[in-house]
C-alpha cells in the first residue's frame, strides 16, 4: 500500500464535514428535488465514511498527529 499523507486526510475529512453542512443549508430551498439532495448527501457522507476508516487505522498503527475524535466533532457521520 502507498505511503499514506495523514494531514492530507485529517484536511480531507474537515473539508468534507464543511461541505456536508454548507450543503444541508443550501438545500434547503423548495427547488431542490429531495432524491437529488439525498443522493448527493449520501455521496459525502460515504466518502467522510471511508477517510474515517482510513484514518482510523493509521491512527491504530500511532502514525498520525491528530486524534480521530477530534476530528470527528460536530461530524455529521459517525463510524463505528
């Protein structure tokens, strides 16, 4: 497996945390189809998901600088 840049990922997931929420807000006009807007939050919340679980493992092999916890505060997507 390629060598992993966990700032990267830690900024990733922030990133992703802000759009999911930016997006909510935007949504919520009368004028946007609620399967679209479900669609394309599904497709957020997945990809947070899945650097969540990235992260989580690198974080169990103590090769990051942040906790995951912290990172995760306020996430709109919890992984177990």
């Amino acid at each position: 497996m390629p060598e992993l840049d966990n700032d990267s990922i830690a900024t990733c997931m922030q990133a992703l945390k802000h759009t999911i929420r930016h997006f909510d807000m935007l949504c919520q006009s009368q004028t946007v189809d609620p399967d679209d807007y479900a669609e394309a939050r599904e497709m957020y919340l997945t990809e947070l998901a899945h650097l969540i679980r990235i992260y989580r493992e690198e974080e169990k092999q103590g090769r990051t600088t942040t906790p995951l916890a912290m990172l995760l505060k306020d996430s709109p997507v919890q992984v177990p």
